[in-house]
C-alpha cells in the first residue's frame, strides 16, 4: 500500500530537518491497517476508525511522538490530530465523522481574511471552512456508509495539511489576526536558533564571494543554481517557519512559474531577498521557528522514474559546466540536486534516508556544529567509508524485503573527491529498483 508512505520515514534524527517527517511510523502499522480494513467490512466502525487513527502514529527512538491519540467512550470515539500549528480534534460515531480546526476568533476576521476564506472554501475537495459563534473553523464531516482506510486517509489528509498552511498563512498576511490554538507549539532553544542564524549569515557571504568568482559574461545560468541552492538549504537545514517560510516559498515558486521575466532579472529579485534576510535581526529572525508534532507529508508521492530522470538531466548540466570549464558552479549543483529534490517531490523513505545522508557527507560544518558524526572531513577531503557503507545498508535493508531487487551501493560509490562521490552516488541512487518482485 505505497499511500502509507505519504508518512513514513526511516531516518532518526536528533533535529527536524525540510518539510517531511523525521520519524518512524508505528511498528504495528500495517497490522493496524488490516484490523482496521477488516472491521470497516464487519461494520465495526469504532474500532475501525480506533486501528485506522493509531496506524498514522509516528516514533522518534521508539517512543510515541503522540501525533495522534484516540479514546472511545461508549458509542462515540475522540481524537486528536496534531499537523504544525494545526490541532485537528474530532469524533466518530457509527453514523458518521465530524473534525474540525479553529482559525481565528469570529471577531477577528476582517474583510481581506474573509475574503480568503471564501475563496479558499472553493479549493479545497472534502474540508470547507465555517464560522459558530465564536471562532472561524476548517471543518470535515461525511457519513460511515461506505468508508474504508483509504477513504479515510485522504479526507483527514485535507484538513491537516490545509489548516496548517492556512494559519501560517495568515499568521504572515494578515499580522492584525490573532491565529487561535496554537498552545501546542513548542519554542526552539535560543542556542540552536543563533546557531542557524550565523549560519545563514555564513552560507549568504559565501554565496557572494562565490558569485564573484563567475566569469563576467554570460553567467545568468550559474548564478540562478547558486541563488536557489541557497534558498533551498535554508528551507531544508534550518527549516524556518511563519514569515520566513512563507517568503521564500513565494520566491522560489515565481522563480519557476514566471516564464516571462529573464532569467537576471528573476536573480536580481532572488538577490534582494536574500539581503533582507541577511539585513534581519536576529530577534526578528527568533520569531519564524516552532517545534511541533507532523501526521502527514506535504508532497505527493512522485514515481522514481522522475526523480530519474531530474538526476540524468542535472547531471548532464554538470558534464556541459565541466566541458566549458565552468568548474566553480559544479560543486553548487551537486549540492542543488539534493535539496531540489527534497524540497520538490514527495518520495519513498529511502530516497529520503540517502538524500539525507548525503547532504549531510556535503554540509559537513553545519552538522558537526549540532555534533553529528563527521561522515567527511573538509580538511583532510577524506570520507567515513565505513560508517557510509553501513548507514547505506540502514537505511535500505528494512525494504528489502517488499523490494527483493533493492541493493546497498555503499562499496560502488567512488570516494576519490567530494565531486565524484556524489556523481556516483547519484547514478547509485537513479537506478534504484522500486519494483515488487514476488
């Protein structure tokens, strides 16, 4: 069932790290899956819904994050979903389903938000948003007829995700609107924030020094890899929220949405947000971080044949660099691959696990400063062969079972450079075998 692995991660972690979610699904997730597939068949819809609810469960070194919890009280089961800032609270009866998530305070919606709103009820598919006396709420409700695990997921799915992106939304939009039932949210230790603000800070200086290495003429192409590159490590490393995450979300989606501008004049608009971020306070900066609890992945699944073929055409943009002797940019784009592909598709856990691992091998100071373990030393240009090898066998082994032609690469990778091994690394990761063989 590859749907469930909208929410499935292999990779433990000791920080959240890009969009998706870093931690485990349940160790009984599929025997809850099946109970719960079963007893919808029996018409035992309580305990259906009970098996469906603690199979999208997640773990972090093997304890419950409590993403979701369930308690059944005679003939009615509550939950509670936990999505960013979104808190989805609901109950089931054998009739029927009803969740929903408070916005804001009714008083609190002025024209321009409810504005929004409207035009937000006519996007979205299960979920519509309505207002009670009190509060303005992102609602869900259908009846039990004829309802399965996969019926379920993705009605649930909506209003998660939805809510979520709509209360960062206007948390940022409409800074007047106080964002209601948010007690959730958990701040960020100051140390680890001043932390990923030098690094930001960092990371901008060198990308102007390394722009001013690019050769005069001509140099639109590299500058806009280097810029995006930038953009991207931010979202994925320090993962931003709120009025930062929203900014560079925006930038990122005109930059290849507007098939009109040139490509300097998109670099020059690129270039100024990234001054205003390196102009931002750091008290400033503090207010777009929150830690919280995740239930679902934000992208859809993208088939591995893409993701292929993205790779063969990245690559190819390298080998036409190196041709010309464009040599500064390669290492940029090596870089660039990774992030675009983690801030762009949603993909299988163990694309997840190795893309991670990897940018972790090609940022090697920013996770030394979190004490990670090295898996590379800048200094000496020498890998952690070994430790690769085995977090490469981690990662894959568990699916190796569902995928029988799945193969660890860690002995093919070519550990000459830092360039070379991610070339290969990237040809490995390609051609990995997807397919159920039984």
């Amino acid at each position: 069932m590859d749907w469930l692995n909208f929410f499935e991660s292999k990779t433990q972690l000791k920080h959240k790290f890009g969009r998706g979610i870093n931690a485990n699904i349940s160790p009984n997730e599929e025997e809850f899956f099946n109970k719960s597939y079963e007893a919808f068949e029996k018409k035992d819809i309580l305990n259906a819904y009970d098996y469906f609810l603690k199979s999208l469960e997640n773990f972090s070194n093997k304890t419950s994050n409590l993403n979701v919890t369930t308690q059944i009280e005679e003939d009615k089961l509550h939950f509670e979903i936990y999505q960013g800032t979104a808190r989805v609270l609901g109950h089931v009866t054998e009739e029927n389903l009803y969740a929903e998530v408070i916005l804001t305070k009714k008083d609190s919606a002025h024209v321009a938000l409810k504005r929004y709103i409207l035009e937000r009820n006519y996007q979205l598919t299960y979920a519509y948003y309505f207002s009670d006396d009190e509060y303005i709420k992102l609602k869900l409700y259908f009846n039990n007829i004829t309802m399965s695990p996969q019926k379920i997921f993705f009605p649930l799915r909506e209003i998660a995700l939805n809510a979520d992106f709509d209360k960062e939304y206007v948390r940022n939009e409409f800074p007047d609107v106080v964002i209601e039932d948010i007690g959730h949210l958990t701040p960020i230790d100051e140390n680890e924030l001043q932390i990923k603000y030098d690094f930001v800070h960092k990371w901008i200086d060198e990308l102007r020094e390394k722009i001013n290495t690019f050769p005069s003429n001509d140099n639109a192409g590299m500058q806009a890899f280097a810029l995006l590159y930038l953009l991207f490590k931010i979202d994925y490393l320090i993962v931003p929220k709120y009025n930062i995450y929203q900014k560079i979300s925006k930038k990122i989606q005109e930059y290849f949405s507007d098939e009109n501008s040139l490509t300097e004049a998109k670099n020059e608009e690129l270039k100024d947000y990234i001054q205003e971020l390196r102009e931002m306070p750091f008290q400033e900066f503090s207010t777009s971080f929150y830690d919280t609890k995740y239930t679902f992945n934000p992208t859809e699944r993208t088939s591995h044949e893409e993701i292929s073929i993205f790779i063969t055409e990245s690559l190819s943009k390298i080998r036409w660099y190196k041709n010309n002797r464009y040599n500064q940019i390669i290492p940029i784009i090596y870089k660039y691959i990774a992030f675009y592909i983690l801030y762009n598709y949603g993909i299988h856990p163990v694309t997840r696990g190795l893309l991670h691992m990897l940018v972790e091998i090609q940022n090697p100071s920013f996770f030394k400063k979190f004490d990670y373990e090295l898996l590379y030393n800048e200094e000496k240009s020498s890998f952690s062969k070994r430790t690769i090898i085995a977090n490469i066998e981690e990662i894959i082994s568990p699916y190796k079972n569902r995928y029988k032609l799945l193969k660890p690469f860690g002995d093919e990778l070519n550990y000459s450079s830092l360039n070379e091994f991610s070339n290969s690394f990237y040809l490995q990761l390609k051609n990995l075998n997807f397919e159920n063989v039984s």
